[in-house]
C-alpha cells in the first residue's frame, strides 16, 4: 500500500497556513499521539505556501543528533558553522543565517518532532518565534519530555498549542476510500474507525493486517471487512511499544479489562487489588469513565484488547471469562448489557450449563439485532436442552442471516413440541417467515392460510394471519391483504405484535395509494408500540421501515428519510450485521440522495446496498434498480443495463410489491441509452398498470417521469371500460386532489406548466424549496428551452437559475437537461469561455491564432445556440452548461 493523497483535516489544516500567513501570531504547535497524522499534516499546510511570499525551511528532529549542537536543525542551516564562537554568538549567528537566506521574505520554521531538538536547536527556534518577520510551526508526540525553549513557546504566549485529536469518522471513511482505491461500506469504515482510534497508521495497519488476511472483499465494487483480521507483526510491534512491559499482576488487570470491557471498577478491584488498577491507569493502559454513580474501565485503545485477546492462551482466556461472568452474577445483573455479557463468557468458558439465561440472552441479542450472537446462543440453548423456545428463536436468527436452509431443519426438529395454540402460533409464523422470504416459496402464503385453522386461539390465530396479510401484501393481494389487517387492528384479543404488523401492512397500502397522512399516522403507532412488540418480534421493525420508508420517498419528504437512517434502528441493524435492515436504509439513503441531485453519491448508496444485500432474497432487486436509476442519471448506459439486468435475475416474486420502483427505474435505463420513445412507452405501460392496482401515489412518480420527458400532453389511452383518454397532465391534476402532501400537486403544476417559460421557474424554486433539486434542474431546464425566444433579461434569468441549481447537483445527463445544453464544438466552448470572461475579441484572436472575424462569427453562432444576444449573458448561459 503505497502513499496517499492527504484528506480531511480542514479545519486543522486551516488553521496551520493561517497560523503562518495572518501575522497576528508567531505559529502553532501541535501535540498528538504517535500515528495521529502530525507530520504529514504540517508538511500538507507548508506545501501551501507560496515561495515567492515565504522562506520556508523545515527539519525534523530525532534522537539520532539530539546530543549534537544544532543537530536538530541541520537540515535548515548553512554548512559552514563559524568556529570558535560562544554559544550566544552561534545563536546570533544561526538568525542572521536564516535570515540571509530568507532574502527578505517571512519566515517560516517548521519542525517535525521538536520534543527531540537538542538544546541549541530548541533555543534557536525560541528566537525564531520571537522575530517579527518569523513564524514557527512544529509537531510534538504527547507525553515526551519538552525543551524548555520550546515549552516557552506557548507559555510565553509566543505561539498557539494545540492538541491534534484523531480522525472523526467521515475522515476515516475518506482516507479507507484513499487507501484502498474505491468506496467502503459503512458498517465496515465504522468498525475501522472505532478499532484505530481515529489514528491514521494504526488504520493504514489494520487494512493491511485485513487485506493479508483475505478478510477484505469487494462486492460490487464496495470493499466490505468481516471484522476479523490476523495480527500482523508491524502492528503488534506498535501496540507492543505503547504498552510496554507488565508485571503479572498489571499484566491480569489488562486482561480482565480486555474481556470484561466495559467493567465497574469496584468488580476490577475486587478481581485484581487497588494497587496494579492504579498502576494500568497510570501508565494510561486503562481509563476510568464517570456513569451516573459508577465507574467503568476500558482499554485506553480498542487495538489493546484485539492484541491481548488474541495472545492470551485459549486455557487462560476461559479462566478470566468464567470470573468473570462469577464477579457479574455476584453484583447481581443489573444493567442491561450484563445478561448479554454473563451469557456469552459462559459459553465461551465451557461453564453454560442452564439453556434458560442463554435464551433470554439470544431474545435480547436479536432484539438488538445482533445477529451472530443471537444465533450463537439461540444454538447453545438448543444444544444443552433449550427445546421449542431456542429451535424457534435460532431459526429466526438464522432466516435473518440469509441462512434459510439451515433454519427449517431446525424447526423440524422441535416439531413434536407444538403442544398449544401458543407455540403451534409460533411455529407456523417462523416457518411461514423462513419459506417465505428466506425460501422464496410462494406457496408459503398458502400453506400459511390453511394452517391458520389449526390454532382455535384467536389471539394466536390472529399472529397467523398477521404474517398471511404481510405476504399478500408483499405479492400485490392488496385488498385480501387489508382486509386481513383490519380485522387484526379490530380484534381486541390480537396480541401487540400482530396488530403492529397488520398496522405497518395497511401503513404500506395507505403509502402506495396516496393517503399518506393515515399512513404516518398508523407508523407512528407502531414505532410508539415498539416496547409491546420488540422483545417478541424485533424484525417487525423491517415492514414498519418498509412502510415508512415508501412513504417518505413517495412524498419526497428529504427530512423525515434523514430523520429515519439517523434513527437508532439504523445504527443497530449496522453495527449487528442485520443485512435486511442495513441494506434496505441503504437503498432508501441512496433515493434521497438521487432526488437531491447526488447521483453519484445515490450510486455509491446503491452499491453498499447490493453489497450488504448479496445473497438477499427480499431487497436485492430494489438495491440493483436503484443502482440502475442512479447510473442512468450520471449518463453510464453500460452501468445502468448491467444494473437493471441485476435486478431481473435477483428480484423475487415475492416482493412484487417494490414493482413501482424497478419498473420507473427500467424506463430511465431505457432513456439513458438513447432510447427515450421505449422509455415512454414503458411508463406509460406502468401507469396503466399502477391505476389498475390503485397505487395512486406511485402512478403520480411515473406520470411526472413522462413530464419530465416532454410528455405532458401526451393522451393516455385507459383500457376498456375506463374513463375516456387524458393527457398527462390531466391525470396528474386529478391525483392531486387524492393524493396528500405538497408533491403530487406540484407535479401537477409542473405538468400544467410545461408550456410556459416563467411559471416553469416558479416550479423550479418550489421543488428546489423542497430539496427536490432533480426536478427543480429539470424544471429550470425546460424553462431555458422555452425562454430562449424571449426577451434577453428572461433568458438570462432562466439560465442563472439553471446554474444555480446545477451546481449544487451531480453531472446529470437525463433528456430535460441535454435538451437545455446546446451542442457547441470545442473551439465555440474555447472561444465562450474567454470571452465570457472578458477577454476582447482581438485578444481571443491572437491567442488562438485566429483572424478577429472569425471569432465574431463562432460568437454569433454561440449566441444563437444559447439563445443569448451579447457576452454579458453569455456568462449566465455558460453557467447552465456542467461541461464549461
């Protein structure tokens, strides 16, 4: 892994050339940590400086000529050291030096490590500091002794001393894309980030430790890291070398804290006596953190744990484990973590013995959807007795983890324990969940009606149908499906989690059909709910964000899709590995970052999203549409074909329900590659089919697509027995009045408006107002079109306006917008861009070697391609072109 080009750090980089150029102050030191980034940040900001302003001279100090005078500053100071001279003279001497060669420019000192300066060296740079015309920069590793000439720096207020914290997590997601050359999953950059510290070399280590290790893959384009990972000698040789040599009894404490992280501090001195705790803190191998009354200890570096575990011997590991999981229990189980905890040292120390606090433990796991654990003790619990209640839970688990094949031998196993309407309930929804979605058996739907009978309970009864509704709804039986739902939600003997399920399957009908109201309303209920239904049925989650998501991103409300991916189900279902749940607020991310403008961040979306969803057979389809969708907005037809083909082989008849999104993805693949009549003829194919399915608010997208491909006028012919033909904008003014929010009526507007240059602006500003900035650019777009025989002060607004809006946007390439981009050669570019920027006619001239008519007439044939009249509108005109 070769060098990389420096990113984040902003602000601190800022600050650093400000440091040097303002003059207010003499510069800047900054401590940090070994690895945080210190020397290439300050050989960044010096890299800056104009040398025809600044003499920079920079040196980095090391132990290697710290006992030799000016050793540390050798690099910067003329060979020919005078002889004979007092140490006062030398130091006069070495200013006058510096400045000789400054010839009369600022000064600029930057020292690398300058804790290492030897004596001279240190006294040299204090003076430095103290000059008017000088400015000292420098770097210090924190807990290192310090000269007191450079000490004196900041405590004689000369310079600023700050400390250099690590790298935030959008910083550490920037420099892994630096690193490894390509986009990273977030859950992934996540673990990186938290594993490192935010320390650049600790996290150049772990990628190559991972990549050594085959533990980084790249589906899709998308480097994922399984969290696993050998340690590699380099990266033992650092953590090594902070940690330092440890007693026995230091040595324990550091192991209890590697496995018991995070412990209470009374229980690690109780384990470990007072005085090897004080020790571990001391040499700042532990810290002590403030909860409430308590006090908790960790590691001081996550990399402290994984190189301690991985070196404690298997034997000696399950010791600490097991006294662990004693010391706990003894406390007695009181936060909520502890059960997780005392379950999982059981098991991993051999002393699990009791399958009950194992199942509870594995309910609690999934519950927060941590799936590997919850599978890892669900399996326990089965194997040392658990029954009914672990098959069920483990099979569970294992559908979610896109382990299907192995769930229904499980359930089979335990089918002879069904010996109430409770359990018979449970058994026939897992299998129905497992046959289903796992499987792909449509016949599940079936299966799942006919075996509803068996259970006379009809609270029981009512947890069946619940799931029966949720698979019609998922296979377009939407009225069946309702139905279903409704005398659930009716049902006073339903239990809460059949009744939130049945809630998020009308959630989802209301969503699709334009009563988006009802359906935020009923999703707030269930997310209100979520404490009756969460232990029992965590994934319920999934259809109630499949529900909220499709609202939002119908309604194009940007906010409440923010809103519901910073939630803390997202942060979960990351961190646990629950992909269904990861995967699709990937999916939903990526739409609102396509109907910002962002399509290529909507396309680095949808690839994270095909990448969690591998294997998938639920979102899979959906994640390859949008992938689709995004691609064809940044113009690459190849990508958009093999996107879409993607979704084709992966989409599963079973989620006919996301048909709405795929197809309107499909017919903007079709436009990308040149084909814009297929493209209309597929939408309008698909609002027929969306009016025939009453999915209002999904056919109020699709007509707007055929507006935004010029086709407001167009007549839609209904099938027999339908109302008489309408054009587009017919349809999409009498959806307004049924469909809530401000979209579908501004859609309308829009449509009504695709005549009129001006009121195409207003519409601009209403979807830019919205965050819509797709349509508000390809409002703006028709607007120029339109515009363009008109008067010259509304040419030049519409084309301000469009490149206003284009850049804030990705480089779009949908049909509204290459309509509005006239095709100019290169030389007409070359000859509008001078002459936009003020350079005369006879200039341009010279300057291409070109006769001054020749210029005047590309310009004439520039302006009427761009509908413009002189060069002062040219500039506006040139704006609306992402090429220039």
């Amino acid at each position: 892994m070769g060098p990389w080009h420096f990113v984040g750090r902003a602000d601190e980089l800022r600050r650093i050339v400000a440091s040097a150029t303002s003059g207010e102050r003499h510069g800047l030191i900054l401590s940090g940590t070994a690895g945080i980034g210190k020397t290439r940040l300050l050989r960044e900001a010096v890299s800056v400086l104009p040398p025809e302003r600044y003499a920079v001279w920079t040196a980095t100090a090391s132990i290697a000529v710290a006992g030799l005078p000016f050793g540390g500053l050798a690099q910067v100071l003329p060979g020919d050291q005078p002889a004979g001279m007092s140490p006062a003279g030398l130091l006069r001497w070495a200013v006058d030096a510096l400045h000789r060669q400054a010839a009369g420019r600022q000064i600029v000192l930057a020292i690398d490590d300058a804790h290492l300066l030897d004596p001279s060296s240190a006294a040299l740079v204090y003076l430095v500091a103290r000059d008017a015309h000088a400015t000292v920069l420098g770097t210090l590793r924190t807990g290192e002794q310090v000269p007191l000439p450079v000490r004196a720096l900041w405590t004689d207020d000369l310079v600023d001393h700050d400390e250099l914290a690590p790298l935030s997590a959008g910083d550490t997601r920037a420099l892994l894309v630096e690193m490894l050359g390509g986009p990273v999953d977030t859950t992934s950059a996540d673990r990186l980030w938290r594993l490192s510290a935010g320390n650049p070399l600790l996290l150049r280590e772990l990628v190559i430790a991972a990549s050594t290790s085959d533990e980084l893959t790249r589906p899709y384009g998308v480097w994922r890291w399984t969290g696993e990972f050998d340690l590699a000698p380099r990266l033992t040789d650092l953590i090594d070398a902070r940690i330092g040599d440890l007693s026995d009894d230091v040595r324990a404490v550091i192991e209890l804290v590697a496995f018991g992280e995070p412990i209470g501090l009374s229980l690690l001195i109780e384990a470990s006596g007072e005085e090897p705790v004080e020790i571990a803190e001391e040499r700042g191998l532990i810290r002590v953190a403030a909860s409430d009354r308590r006090h908790h200890v960790r590691l001081a570096h996550p990399l402290y744990g994984e190189v301690v575990r991985q070196r404690c011997p298997v034997t000696r590991a399950m010791r600490l484990k097991a006294r662990l999981a004693t010391l706990v229990e003894g406390a007695g189980i009181r936060r909520r973590d502890d059960l997780l905890r005392v379950a999982e040292w059981r098991l991993d120390s051999g002393t699990a013995t009791d399958p009950v606090p194992l199942l509870e433990a594995g309910a609690q796991a999934f519950s927060r959807y941590n799936m590997h654990l919850g599978a890892r003790l669900a399996r326990a619990a089965l194997d040392i007795g658990g029954g009914f209640d672990a098959a069920d839970l483990l099979a569970a688990v294992l559908m979610f983890m896109d382990r299907s094949e192995e769930a229904l031998p499980v359930l089979d196993s335990v089918r002879d324990e069904i010996d109430s309407d409770q359990r018979r309930s449970r058994w026939l929804v897992v299998r129905g969940l497992v046959s289903y979605w796992g499987l792909g058996r449509e016949s599940a739907v079936d299966d799942i009606a006919r075996d509803a009978a068996t259970v006379s309970d009809p609270g029981f009864r009512a947890r069946v149908h619940s799931f029966e509704a949720i698979m019609r709804m998922h296979r377009l039986e939407t009225a069946e499906a309702c139905r279903l739902s409704q005398s659930i939600v009716d049902s006073p003997g339903a239990p809460a989690s059949a009744r939130a399920l049945a809630q998020c399957v009308l959630a989802h009908a209301d969503a699709v059909r334009g009563q988006l109201a009802a359906s935020a309303r009923l999703t707030d209920q269930v997310q209100a709910d979520a404490p009756l239904w969460r232990a029992e049925m965590p994934y319920l989650q999934l259809a109630l964000e499949l529900a909220r998501g499709t609202r939002l991103a119908i309604a194009g409300d940007l906010a409440g899709i923010d809103a519901v991916v910073a939630d803390e189900f997202a942060d979960l279902a990351d961190a646990g590995d629950f992909r269904l749940g990861s995967g699709y607020l990937s999916v939903v991310r990526a739409q609102s970052a396509r109907l910002r403008g962002r399509s290529a961040e909507a396309l680095r979306g949808s690839l994270q999203a095909c990448a969690v969803l591998a294997g998938s057979r639920v979102f899979a389809g959906l994640a390859h549409a949008e992938r689709a969708y995004a691609a064809a907005l940044l113009g690459d037809a190849d990508e958009a074909k093999a996107a879409m083909a993607d979704s084709d082989q992966t989409q599963r008849p079973g989620m006919a329900v996301l048909y709405p999104w795929r197809e309107q993805a499909r017919a903007w693949v079709f436009a990308c590659g040149g084909d814009v009549e297929q493209a209309i003829r597929a939408l309008v194919t698909l609002v027929e089919r969306l009016r025939q399915d009453g999915f209002a608010a999904h056919e109020v997208l699709v007509l707007h697509d055929l507006v935004r491909l010029g086709c407001a006028t167009l007549a839609i012919e209904w099938p027999s027995g339908a109302s008489q033909a309408q054009t587009v904008a017919d349809r999409l003014a009498e959806l307004a009045c049924a469909v809530d929010g401000p979209v579908a009526a501004l859609m309308a507007r829009h449509a009504a408006a695709a005549g009129d240059g001006a009121e195409l602006l207003t519409v601009a500003d209403a979807f830019a107002e919205l965050g819509l900035l797709l349509f508000a650019a390809e409002a703006a777009a028709m607007a120029v079109v339109r515009l363009r025989a008109a008067t010259g002060a509304e040419r030049s607004e519409a084309s301000a306006r469009l490149g206003d809006l284009l850049a804030c946007c990705d480089a779009l390439r949908t049909p509204a917008l290459r309509a509005a981009r006239p095709a100019l050669t290169e030389r007409e570019h070359q000859i509008a861009r001078l002459a936009a920027a003020g350079v005369a006619s006879k200039q341009i001239a010279d300057q291409l070697f070109l006769s001054t008519r020749t210029i005047e007439n590309h310009l004439q044939r520039v302006y009427g391609k761009l509908g413009v009249t002189n060069r002062s509108e040219l500039a506006h005109a040139l704006r609306a072109l992402p090429e220039t």
